[in-house]
C-alpha cells in the first residue's frame, strides 16, 4: 500500500511515520509539507498512492482548496482521500464530504489511537 500524507507540521509527521510503520511496515509512505509539493509529487510518481491523508490547515492553499482541485483533475479524482486533521467544525467536516472526502477523522491525542485508526485503512 501506498499513502501520501499531506501536512505542514513536523511532530505530526513523525508521529504518523511511526504509526504507519507500527500498523505495516510495507506501506510506502510519501510526505508533502504543503499542497503545491502534494501535486508536484501527485505528477512525478509513476504510481499513484492508494489512499490520500490531507490536513485541511495548511499554508498558502488549504487543504478544502487541494481536495477540490484534485476531485477535479483526470487521473486523480478517483484517489481517496481522508481528512486528517484538528478541527472537528460541522461546517468543515460538512464540506469536505462534499467536495470528495472519502472520510474525515480529527487527530487524535493518543498514539495508540492513531494507530488504531490507521489500521482500518492500511492493509
């Protein structure tokens, strides 16, 4: 399996990294700070990733932005995606849904949550 996990924050990257590697050490995992190096990386890869993770707060485009554009773009509209991320507003959750979100799960505080969350995903 593979993941492209978009997020600006470090410590939630090496926190995902390591829950990732916990739940499947197979699982190729691909990191992108920001939604122009999401769809750079999107454009480069030979293979496309099995399953998106997208924090909705990230700088410059935001993370509604990217889901729609992608959702909108032949060849990728059909990679899911899953919003990851801290806010739990209604409206957000709402409208992400709309725009192509497969689900949408708020970070958790614990990492053994974390883990159990992504194993519902990775195989």
């Amino acid at each position: 399996m593979t993941l492209l996990y978009i997020e600006d924050d470090e410590d939630d990257i090496h926190i995902f990294k390591e829950a990732v590697e916990l739940t499947n050490q197979k699982t190729v995992l691909h990191i992108a700070r920001d939604a122009r190096e999401a769809f750079k990386m999107l454009e480069e890869l030979t293979i496309l990733p099995d399953l998106i993770f997208l924090d909705i707060n990230l700088p410059e485009i935001p993370g509604q932005q990217f889901l729609k554009t992608l959702k909108s773009t032949h060849g990728l509209k059909t990679v899911p995606v899953v919003v990851y991320s801290t806010t739990g507003h209604l409206h957000d959750i709402e409208e992400c849904k709309r725009l192509g979100a497969s689900d949408f799960i708020i970070k958790p505080n614990k990492f053994d949550q974390l883990v159990t969350i992504l194993q519902k995903f990775i195989e």
